[in-house]
C-alpha cells in the first residue's frame, strides 16, 4: 500500500505526463480544474493511469468529486486498504 506522500509523487508524475505541468506544481491544496487547468477529458485520462498505478477503481460518480489533489490522494488511499 501507497503512503499519501507517495501516491501524491504518483500522480503528480501522470499528471505531468498529460499536462506538462511540473511534478512540483501538483499540491494536494491544488483545484485540478481552477489551479491546475486540467479538463475532463485529461481527468478521464489521469484517473485511468491512476487506477493503473494504484491498483484501485475509481467510479466515474466519484471523480467528480475530486475537486483538489488531496481528494485524489485520500480517495486513493481509503481505496487501497
């Protein structure tokens, strides 16, 4: 199992991949949509990668409530136990 810090690398790593935004600039205080500019279609793409790397299911009812990094990260890590 993934600790926060490292399933925040994670997807700053596939979010710097369909973006190129810098690793760094994925914070867990960051608003995908506001902060990050990041559209549904490249959510789509991030949280398929993220369900890959993670080993998790994230419905497609629940994205839209990952409104910032950290709801990733702690969805991510309440669905890996």
């Amino acid at each position: 199992m993934a600790s926060n810090e490292e399933i925040l690398a994670g997807l700053a790593e596939i979010v710097n991949e369909e973006t190129g935004l810098a690793p760094e600039s994925v914070e867990t205080d960051k608003s995908f949509t506001d902060d990050l500019d990041i559209d549904s279609i490249s959510m789509m793409t991030i949280v398929v990668n993220a369900e890959e790397k993670f080993g998790v299911r994230i419905p497609d009812e629940e994205v839209k409530n990952l409104k910032t990094v950290g709801d990733a990260v702690n969805f991510i890590a309440n669905a890996q136990s």
